[in-house]
C-alpha cells in the first residue's frame, strides 16, 4: 500500500466518521432526538432507584418471602398450605401448578440472592415488555418512545410497588406481551421482526402463543380471560396449548407436594372470601365501605355489561386492526378481572400496558381523555392521604383504582359504541350514494 493509499484509506474512514456525527447531531436537533436524549438519563436513573434502591428499605408487605417459604416448604416435603389464614400477612396463593413452575427458585443459595435476582429479573422483564411494545406499535428502539415510557412505568405505582414487595407481577407482564407478539405472528398479521405479516399462519408461533398464556394461568388464573383471543381468532392451537399448560402442571405437581388437598380443602375457601383490606375490585371496596350486597352486585352487573359491550364490539377489528384488537382487548378483560372479580390489586394495572400502547394506532380508546384520567387512578404513584382532610383523602386514596379502572371500562365501551354507530352510518351513506345515481324501480310481481 502506497502512501497515498493509506492516506485515501483514513480519508474515507474519517468521512465515514464525520457523516455519523453529522447525523448524530442533526437527529439530536430535532424535537424526537432531544426528547431520546433528555429521557434516557432520566429513565435510566429511575429504573435503577426503583430496581436497586427502593426495595432495600423496609417495607411492611413482602411477597417475597411468603413465596420463598413456601417454595422451600415444597422441596423440603411439607405441607405447603399450612397458613393460619384468619391473618392478614401476605399468603402463598399459587395453586400446585404455579408452585412447581416457580419451584426452581428456592434452588437459588440464599434468600439475600435469591430476592435481588427476582427483583431484577422482574425489572429487566417490566424493559423487555416496553421494548416488544415499542416494535409493535412500528416505532424504533432507538426513538423517544422506549425511553419515556420506561420513565413514566418505572415511576408508576405498579412497578413501583410490584419491585418493592418483590412479587411475580414484571415478568408476567412479559409473557402477556409475548403471548400477544406470538398471537399475531401466528394470524399472520405480524411478522417475527415485527413487520407487516404474510397473512399466512404460523403454527409454530401460535403453540408458543398459547404456551405463555398457559404458563401465565399456571401462576395467576385471572390470565385465563386472555383464551378469548385466539378463540376469536380461531387459531385452536393456541388454544389447546393455553388450556393444556395449567392440566400439565397442576397433574405434574399433585404427586410431588405433601397434602395437596389442602389447596382445595383450605386454600380455595380463604380465596372464595372477599377480603376488606388492599382489595380494589368493586366487592373489596363494598364490603370496607359497608355497602349493601345488592348494590355492590348491582355494579359488578353493570361494568360486567359495559366489558362486554367492549369485547364484542371490538371483533369489528380483529381482521382490519388486529394489533389494536387484541391489545385493547387484552386491557378491557384484565380490567374488567380486576374490577368485577373478588380481589383485585392496583399495581396489577400494568397489565394495561398493551392497551395504553394503542395510543399510536389509527382508531384508539386511549384517544379518549376519560380513559387517560382512569389510567392516572389506578397506575399514579401520587398518594391522595391528607393530614388536613383525613377521612376524604383516606377515601379518594383506597377507591382510586376501583374508580380507574370503571372509568376506563365505561370510557371504552362509549368508544367503541360511537366507532360501531360511525362505521354503520358511513356504510349506509356509501349504500345509498351508490344506489341512488342509476336506481330503477325494481317492478312488482304483477308486472312481470
């Protein structure tokens, strides 16, 4: 190589360089560069304190430890149900098949470790499930959206509290969007990459589909709502698998655990009772405020309606926006979960995030400003406790996820209704402006 050679070579690779941050510096200019570059640092910091910090300081509710225990209760041979329920400290819940799939676990050297690890694993779950949103909702990784949002979930109340209590909740998050990614690579509408699909089916994804929403119903049965989906969509597989996942690891555990039937013979009664304490769903917050029985069923009826009011109207789209379908879909059931079943907790709302991500899609309910203020109820990190105007304020507190989670229900199926009532007006103007310009009397049968 001659001297020029060398000197043409480093020539190009400085111009390669120079055009880089050339770019660099025109994109960090524009309004989506310097929102990227300022939310990073902020996200970042955030994620840290609520990942690192905050669940190191003392906190009465510790999920974690009821887990670990019981976990080794498990592996150790002794009864794992064997809780004085008539408590109000946290309770191992999981049924056998959740408690075989989360047994490995305890395998973990201590319970210092093995809590950092989980609070970790559940952070970096909370990131992965932003991150597949953001692809989903065809914006780039790279783009101010990822980082925001990261901001805004991290500081929310879900996260935030699913850290500190070190509870399962982040990486369920994940398998819910994963199971949605998969769903829709296997209608075809979504490609691997998150392209545009083929509109071919892909078996392979809808078994997988199907197997993360199952293991998702192995841990928390509520999840088992999400079967609606590939239902609707007609893909069995999925189905099959989803229903099959919680049989296979509910048969597989039974022999394994010392007295099982205490699932059933204590477990499930304390689980039929409604409990007046961190309980959000309409029947929690009846029973707390001493409501009358018909009343509180009288509003379980009527936002069990107004769910599916939503649900069905929205399988107009389920061919012509299946992203928006299914997200929105998935939101509305897991609400509708949280509100009309007998326990729902507020920081489950972070189930909503595949709803909140149809924010970018053409037709939204999150284009409705009510559904913004029920998501600020249930998902804020603000405490509305007030020393000066204590019982108010105690009020407003404990109500603020049932009241977020109605708000969204009711703002939904309005939205919905007006998109139906739009859609069927638009279709009979079309009608009748086609038929209007060369219509003929069809003649009567007389006169044939």
């Amino acid at each position: 190589m001659t001297p020029a050679d060398a000197a043409g070579g480093n020539g190009d690779t400085d111009s390669t360089h120079t055009d880089r941050s050339g770019a660099l510096r025109s994109y960090l200019r524009t309004p989506a560069g310097a929102f990227t570059m300022a939310a990073w640092p902020l996200a970042i910091f955030t994620i840290i304190h609520r990942v690192f910090l905050n669940p190191q300081n003392n906190h009465p509710t510790d999920d974690f430890t009821t887990v670990w225990n019981a976990l080794h209760r498990f592996i150790d041979g002794v009864p794992v149900y064997d809780e004085n329920y008539s408590f109000v400290d946290p309770h191992y819940l999981y049924s056998p098949g959740g408690t075989l799939l989360l047994s490995p676990l305890a395998l973990l050297p201590s319970w210092d470790i093995g809590r950092i690890l989980f609070i970790f694993a559940n952070g970096l779950a909370v990131l992965v499930a932003l991150a597949v949103l953001t692809k989903l909702a065809r914006r780039p990784l790279t783009g101010p959206v990822l980082p925001v949002a990261a901001l805004l979930v991290f500081a929310s109340e879900s996260v935030t509290n699913t850290l500190l209590f070190s509870n399962v909740n982040g990486i369920l998050l994940a398998v819910e969007v994963v199971f949605l990614w998969w769903l829709l690579v296997g209608s075809g509408d979504v490609s691997w990459r998150f392209g545009p699909g083929t509109g071919t089916r892909n078996t392979l994804a809808t078994v997988l589909a199907g197997i993360a929403v199952g293991l998702a119903i192995t841990v928390k049965p509520q999840f088992a709502v999400l079967l609606f989906l590939p239902l609707a969509k007609r893909q069995w597989w999925a189905l099959v698998s989803g229903i099959a996942m919680p049989v296979v690891f509910n048969l597989a555990a039974w022999p394994l655990m010392t007295q099982p039937s205490d699932y059933l013979d204590k477990l499930m009664p304390y689980l039929s009772e409604v409990r007046d304490y961190a309980n959000s769903s309409l029947s929690g917050v009846g029973v707390y405020f001493g409501m009358d029985d018909w009343f509180i069923m009288a509003l379980r009826v009527i936002f069990a309606l107004g769910v599916a009011v939503t649900v069905f109207g929205l399988l107009r789209w389920r061919n012509s926006d299946p992203l928006m379908w299914a997200s929105t879909t998935t939101g509305i059931l897991m609400t509708g979960v949280f509100l009309v079943s007998s326990l729902g907790q507020m920081y489950y709302s972070m189930m909503l995030l595949p709803m909140i991500f149809t924010v970018f899609c053409r037709l939204s309910v999150m284009h409705n400003p009510v559904t913004w203020i029920g998501i600020y109820w249930c998902m804020s990190g603000d405490s509305w406790n007030s020393d000066r105007w204590e019982w108010p304020g105690r009020i407003v507190e404990y109500t603020r996820g049932t009241v977020g989670w109605g708000l969204i229900i009711l703002a939904a199926a309005t939205s919905v209704v007006v998109w139906l009532a739009t859609d069927w007006r638009r279709q009979n103007h079309d009608r009748d402006s086609t038929a209007a310009p060369g219509t003929t009397e069809e003649p009567r049968p007389e006169q044939r």
